[in-house]
C-alpha cells in the first residue's frame, strides 16, 4: 500500500466496476411519461400537420397567392385533390409543412391540391 499517494476504494476490483451502475439499478428505475407532440401551424388547422388535407378547411394566406395555369389535364385521385383542364388559370399557394411537389389550388369555390408538375406559374 501507498499511504497517502493514492485516493481510491481498495475493495475494487477494477476501475471499470467503481465507475460503472450496477444494471439492477437502471432497470428498477420508474419510466418517464412520454407525452405525444404533434406539431401545430399557427392559422392552419390540425388536419395538415398530421398529414390529412380538408381543402374546405384551410383558409388562402394574406399574401403569396399566385396565377397558374394548366398545362396537363388532371384528374383528381380523392376529395383532397382538384381535377385540372389543361390551359384553364387557377390561383395557387403553399401551406408550411405541405409537400413541395402540391400546391392548393382553387378555381371558383373549389379547392384541393394541384401537382406542381402540372403548372406553369406566372408571376
């Protein structure tokens, strides 16, 4: 033994074992609640963020409304989505979360997502 030059527990019987928890103690331990975050858009219903779009429910922005028009006839999949006529002119926007390949585009009082792909926007 070193007196007085070393600090240390003398019953060890590796540094790794005073170091290290016993396993028993992790696994007695009580689990934390986890709570569910589900992210919300300020001024966009909840239905966007968790990916179902209702059209009828989501209102234009104030500013960053654009004209398009069509290039391709489409036709829509589901009630999400508005069916296109080529060269008809519809206005366009971008909701915050949404696929970048859609915009919602809406003719008259109709509304659903359009393809990108589909359009040619104008300024």
């Amino acid at each position: 033994r070193f007196s007085g030059t070393f600090v240390g527990n003398a019953e060890s019987a590796s540094p790794a074992a005073a170091t290290s928890p016993p396993a028993v103690a992790a696994a007695s331990l009580p689990a934390v609640p986890t709570i569910p975050v589900v992210p919300t858009i300020v001024g966009v219903p909840n239905t966007v963020a968790e990916g179902v779009l209702n059209p009828n429910e989501v209102k234009p922005p104030a500013s960053g409304t654009r004209r398009a028009r069509v290039l391709y006839d489409y036709e829509a999949a589901d009630s999400t989505e508005l069916a296109l006529l080529a060269d008809e002119m519809i206005t366009v926007y971008s909701l915050p979360g949404m696929d970048p390949d859609w915009l919602i585009g809406e003719r008259g009082n109709q509304k659903g997502k359009v393809p990108v792909t589909y359009l040619e926007l104008l300024s």
